[in-house]
C-alpha cells in the first residue's frame, strides 16, 4: 500500500509537470508568432502623404465631414 501510494504521488507530480511544460510551450509559441504585431486602424496609403491635411483629404469615410475653408490645427 505504501508503494502503491508513492507511485500515485508520482504519477500525478509527473503528469502536473508535463502539463505546464506544455503550457509553458503553448505560451511561448504564441510570443513568438505574435512578437511585434502592431494593429491600427489608419487609413490605407496615408504613410505617403505628405501632410496630415493631404492624407486625410483621401479617406473616403471623411469626404463628407471635411470641409476646406474650417481647418483646425492642434498643437
């Protein structure tokens, strides 16, 4: 019974341990794949405007909105 006892324990130290190494595995695949992913939501092509103004006069979702003789510069 004591033998039986201690092979239990050590069945489930051992299966306790291989769990978070594979946790462990898990976490760091996933650092790897996802390291320097940045997301914005900028609009497409404005990294080559020369302005702001220029940049957004292109966004579609702000043609309406835009109008050229109200310009508000923050500083």
């Amino acid at each position: 019974t004591s033998l039986s006892l201690c092979l239990c324990v050590l069945v489930v130290i051992a299966v306790v341990v291989l769990v978070l190494l594979l946790l462990l595995a898990v976490i760091l695949r996933y650092m790897y794949k996802h390291k320097g992913t940045y997301h914005t939501n900028e609009a497409k092509g404005t990294e080559f405007a020369e302005t702001a103004d220029a940049a957004l006069r292109g966004d579609p979702a702000l043609q309406d909105a835009m109008d050229e003789s109200k310009k508000e510069y923050f500083i």
